[in-house]
C-alpha cells in the first residue's frame, strides 16, 4: 500500500521518483517545497481517483500530511470504510 501511495503523491506533485527510497517516517508538509495548500487539493483529488473513494472537506487536517506513513493509514482507512 504505502509504494502506492508513494507513486501518487510523486506524479500529483511531480517530484520526478524522489519518494521512491523514503519510507514511512518520512516527512511531508514542511519537508516537500512542492506540498503547498494548492498541492494539497491536487493530491486528494489524484488519491480519490487512484484509489476509488472521496474525501470530505471535513476530514482533512495536516496531521494527514505529516508523513507518508500518515498518509498512507488515511488511505487505508478510507478503504476500510
């Protein structure tokens, strides 16, 4: 799961394979200039395409983005619902 939420999050934000070595503990917002507030959007719209389901305005928080392994369990969790 989490390789492919790595490979969404690369092509959303077009960082050209640089998650490709990361791993869970990885930081996100802050650490990826590329992950501004527009960036967002455009990652939740290609995890909900990728993966099938929907996020509510309401669910997102930046805790979500802190790291891949954050990112990676909201997917998780929204599939399992």
């Amino acid at each position: 799961m989490i390789e492919e939420v790595k490979t969404v999050v690369d092509s959303a934000l077009q960082l050209r394979g640089r998650l490709r070595a990361c791993d869970a503990s990885m930081p996100l917002l802050g650490a990826i200039p590329e992950l501004d507030s527009m960036a967002v959007v455009s990652l939740i719209t290609a995890l909900e395409e990728h993966f099938g389901f929907a996020v509510a305005d309401d669910e997102i928080e930046a805790g979500i983005f802190a790291t891949v392994g954050n990112l990676t369990d909201f997917v998780r969790q929204k599939l399992d619902a």
